[in-house]
C-alpha cells in the first residue's frame, strides 16, 4: 500500500533531479546528446523548487504547503493507481505495446486525460497526436500484449503484481 502514497516515486524523482544538477546524467537512456539538456532542466527545477520553498519560509507562511505540497499528496490517492496502471506488471522489453498497458474506460476520463488511457499506442507511436490515439487503437489493439477492459481489470493486476505475485508476471516476461 505504501506505493500508492506516491512517496517512492517522489524519493526516486527527488534522486533523479539531484543527480541530474550536479552533473550526474549517466542513465543507460540518456544519450549523449541529451545530456547537457537533461543536466540545465534538472538545475532549473531545483533552482525553483528552492526559491519557492525560500520565499514560502522568509514570508512565515505556510502557502507553499497549502498550494503545492499537499494537494499533491490528496492528488496521489487518485493518480498513483492510475500511472501505475499504465506499465505495472507489464513486460520488461523494449517494445512498447509490450511494456505499456492500454486501459479501456469511459469516455469523459479519455477526455480528462487527453486520450492516455491508450497509453502503449502513446508509447509505440509518440508522434501521433493525442485526438488520433483512438484511431491508431483501432489498427493496432491485437497488437496489444496488455490491454484491460477498464480500470478496475487494470488494479487487480497491478495489486496482485505488487503484494505477492510479481513471479508469476515476471515469469511470463520472460517467456
């Protein structure tokens, strides 16, 4: 349950920009030329981070918490089961429509999300704009190793992946 906090994540992104700032872009999927990019960004955002919380603390006010910090821990609650729909309990491969899920739902939720619940089509196909990832689904669903009927389909696999049967899943990674 403690991933659904979104803490993990938070500590890993918290690691990835600190590493990044201090020069330390060496991920094997970090090319060469995205480096200096990936290096410049990652200074940015702390530069930010750190004026925002600085400005927050020399004026005694608690705003910063109140209007960044804890609505992204109330927000975590309803995002974090989705985003962990989308490559949980997935295929460990370099193919997209592989290790990425795409999640059939509702209409007004492919509206909100900006038609991402097709999100191994968006992976596969990253220049396809998103109003035509529900044509590209339609040319590309049987190529599609995980695809699950709705959200609830797409939770029963990750939560068994994650408390208890990530064997079973990996084992067919691996097949």
């Amino acid at each position: 349950m403690f991933v659904l906090t979104g803490i993990p994540n938070l500590v890993r992104r918290v690691g990835d920009i600190l590493r990044l700032a201090i020069g330390r872009a060496d991920r094997p999927w970090m090319a060469p030329s995205e480096r200096r990019p990936l290096i410049i960004e990652a200074r940015a955002y702390l530069a930010v981070y750190v004026a925002v919380v600085a400005a927050s603390m020399l004026a005694g006010s608690p705003i910063a918490l109140l209007v960044w910090i804890v609505p992204w821990m109330l927000g975590q609650a309803f995002l974090r089961p989705y985003l962990l729909a989308e490559h949980t309990a997935c295929s460990f491969t370099r193919d997209c429509l592989e290790n990425t899920r795409t999640t059939l739902t509702l209409p007004l939720v492919r509206l909100f999300a900006w038609n991402m619940p097709y999100h191994a089509e968006h992976h596969a196909y990253p220049a396809v704009p998103f109003h035509a990832l529900p044509r590209l689904h339609e040319r590309v669903q049987g190529k599609i190793e995980n695809l699950e009927p709705g959200y609830v389909a797409a939770s029963v696999k990750v939560a068994r992946y994650l408390f208890g049967q990530k064997a079973a899943s990996l084992h067919r990674a691996v097949d």
